[in-house]
C-alpha cells in the first residue's frame, strides 16, 4: 500500500514538473509563432503585391505544421517527447532566419521557404498539449491541456503586438528592415523554447507513461492504421473533426483579417492589437474549458464550439474594413470557440486509445487539423479576391454549425438504438 502511495505521489510530482517545464517552453515559442504568422501576410504583399500570394505565404505556417505533425509524432512515440519538441522548434528558428533573409531581399519563394519552416514549430507547439496529458490522471485530462494551453497565451497575445510594433525600431536600429523585426523576436524565443525543454524536460512524460528507454519501442499503428482506428471509433471520429473544423474556420478569417483591416487603412498596431484580441480568445480561457471538459460530456462542449465558432464569423461578416468593433469582437468569439473545440477534441481523443499508440494516432490527428487549416487558408485568399471578406466570414461561420450536428449525434444514436432492437 505505501509503495503504490509513494507511486501515485511520484507521478504527481513529475506530472506538476513537466508541466511547469512546459508553460516555459510554449509561451516564448507561441510568441514566435503569433508574431510570425502576424507579419507574413503583410511582408509578403510588400513584396510582391498581391493577396492571393500574401494568404499563401501565411498559410504555409499551417501546411508546415501538417507536414510534420505525422513524422513528428512518430518519432516521439518511439525517443519522447523531449527530443521531438526540440527538434522541432530548433526547425521553426531556422525558417524564421530563413524569412529575415527573405525580407532584406525581398524574395518570395524564399519567404514561403521560412514561413513553411516556422510552421513546424505551429505542430511542435500542438505535440506539447499531449505531453501535458501524458501523466495526467483521466479525470484531470482535459485541465492539463487547457492549462497548457492557457500557457501558450502568455506569448501569443503578446506576439502580434510586439511584431508589429515594438520590433521594429530594434530591427532598424541594427540595420534590417522593419518587418524583419517579428522574425528575429522569432528566432530568439524558439531558441529559449528549446532549450528550456532540453534541460529541464527530464525524465520524459511520454516514456515514463509508457516504460520506453527512448531507444526502442513496441510496435507503433502506421498513419494507415491510425487513421483506420479513428475512422472505427466514433468519439474519435467527433474529437478529429471538431478540431479540424475549429482550425479551419479559426484560420481561414485570421489570415485575411490583417489585410481587411489594412484596406481599411488602420495601422499596423492595431491590426497587432486585434490578432492579439483573437488570441486572448485562444488561449487565455483555456483552464476554465478544460475545467468544464473534465464535468460536462465532451459533445456537449463540441457543440457550444461549433455556436461560438458560427456567432463569431457572423460578427466579422458584418463589418465593414473602416470599423474595429465587430472585427474585435468576432475575432475574439473566433478564437474561444477554438478553444472549446480544440481541448475538447484532444480531451475526446486521447481517452479513446491506449497510451501506447496515442502518440502516433495524435500525430494522423494533427496532420488532419492542419491540413484543414491549410487548406482553409490557402481558400481564404482565393474567396476574398473572387468575392469579400464579408462572404469568407460568413460561410466559415456557417460551416461552424457541423460541430452542433457532431454533438447530437452520440445522443440521437443512444436514443435510437433501442428501437433498432
């Protein structure tokens, strides 16, 4: 009985100190990623004047972070987490070098090259919510994530407003371009971000969950595989598509937002200041959704994302480019119901397998939430060049509300059975 005490209290205390090692890791590498994402749709349209490409660029952010959340989680299920998030965010500094380059040469293939880099670090940041639940008790879950979420706040708020803002008189000073400010704050915390996870991420979650060395491991489902289990396993199956959808409304609106609002002529502090707002939607009530995910049935929160989500595209698509009120507040709507989608997804998700193959099917998760930001993104352009941002808006909004239909869906089924029998 006192060993299985002294057990549980071990785990605790490991559980309390990876995710403390965590908050400061996520929060100077959120940083890196608002602010970049913040700048590249204008650095892109200074360099080659044209919305399409500008949106391009942003969004190659979320094709990077598909592109390695697959091979990403792999290799984490089979050597931890700790040399995975390194990895990682040691890729996103070198894209974000790679983007300085670009914008002092104003080249913009190579800008796609660095922003598709730093995309890496947008999947190395989505990977460490998992590393939060790692050693988390089933009934705490769900808060783990939300509290590693919140931390990513701490940075991301702060990202877009420094970019845009307070980098630039630095940036100039030493002799670079105003918009390569956001990349070099970029490379500087995606540096701190890695190392605080290599000093100080020890033992690791992931490992000690499972009993690996980090050297070998069992037999891991292929992506083929993992995507099959999703595809039989109907919670799974709600949790993928309510964070494919959150990610996908969420990024299709923010990526043409600060183009809206610079047609609209207003200054790029307060385009800063409402990605800012947006992502206090994010972030910053990620415990208090995390809190209600742990009590309340995880649909249930899938369905208030998909409202949320809906109200929110509605606010922006009302707005014209002159105004700043429903641009906040639609922004800020956007990104709560992010919230609410993406830790109840990732709650729903990492209870329905086992700890021994979460890793791998977290990653076919992850590489299907950012290809549907991807994609959103990449459309976004196209939507607003051939139609508004008004139209873009409102059809996200709409595409929102399958997530209420997602959430009915476990109780219309238990409803129903019984008759079938």
């Amino acid at each position: 009985m006192i060993a299985g005490v002294t057990a549980v209290t071990d785990r605790s205390r490991l559980q309390r100190r990876t995710l403390f090692t965590l908050i400061g890791s996520v929060g100077p590498a959120g940083m890196g990623m608002a602010g970049g994402f913040a700048a590249t749709t204008l650095a892109s349209r200074e360099i080659v004047e044209n919305e399409s490409l500008a949106t391009l660029a942003a969004t190659m952010i979320s094709i990077g972070g598909a592109l390695t959340a697959v091979p990403l989680s792999r290799f984490m299920a089979r050597r931890g987490r700790r040399p995975g998030l390194r990895i990682g965010w040691t890729i996103a500094g070198l894209g974000a070098l790679l983007a300085v380059i670009a914008v002092e040469t104003s080249t913009y293939p190579l800008l796609v090259l660095g922003t598709l880099g730093i995309g890496a670090g947008n999947g190395t940041n989505l990977a460490a919510r998992y590393a939060a639940a790692d050693l988390a008790d089933d009934d705490k879950r769900a808060r783990s994530i939300g509290i590693l979420v919140w931390a990513s706040s701490i940075g991301s708020i702060l990202g877009p407003t420094v970019a845009l803002g307070a980098t630039e008189p630095p940036a100039e000073w030493l002799g670079f371009k105003a918009l390569s400010g956001p990349y070099l704050m970029a490379i500087l915390v995606f540096a701190l971000a890695a190392t605080i996870v290599e000093v100080f991420l020890r033992p690791d979650p992931l490992l000690t969950a499972t009993g690996g060395d980090g050297m070998t491991a069992p037999a891991r489902p292929s992506l083929k595989e993992s995507f099959a289990r999703i595809a039989t396993n109907r919670m799974a199956v709600i949790a993928v598509g309510a964070m494919a959808i959150g990610q996908g409304v969420m990024v299709a609106v923010m990526t043409v937002t600060p183009l809206h609002m610079e047609d609209g002529a207003h200054e790029k502090e307060i385009i800063g200041l409402v990605i800012s707002l947006h992502i206090v939607g994010m972030y910053l009530f990620a415990p208090v959704v995390g809190w209600l995910v742990d009590r309340l049935p995880s649909s249930l929160i899938v369905g208030i994302a998909g409202v949320t989500l809906f109200i929110g595209g509605e606010m922006a698509s009302h707005t014209d480019a002159e105004d700043r009120l429903g641009v906040f507040t639609g922004l800020f709507l956007i990104g709560l119901g992010w919230s609410f989608a993406m830790i109840s997804g990732s709650s729903l998700l990492t209870g329905a397998f086992g700890v021994a193959e979460r890793a791998s099917i977290q990653g076919a998760a992850d590489f299907t939430m950012t290809t549907s930001g991807a994609a959103a993104g990449l459309a976004s352009g196209v939507v607003v060049e051939a139609s508004s941002y008004h139209s873009l808006s409102h059809w996200a909004g709409v595409a929102a509300l399958s997530l209420v239909a997602a959430a009915l869906y476990p109780a219309v089924t238990r409803v129903r059975t019984p008759e079938r029998v």
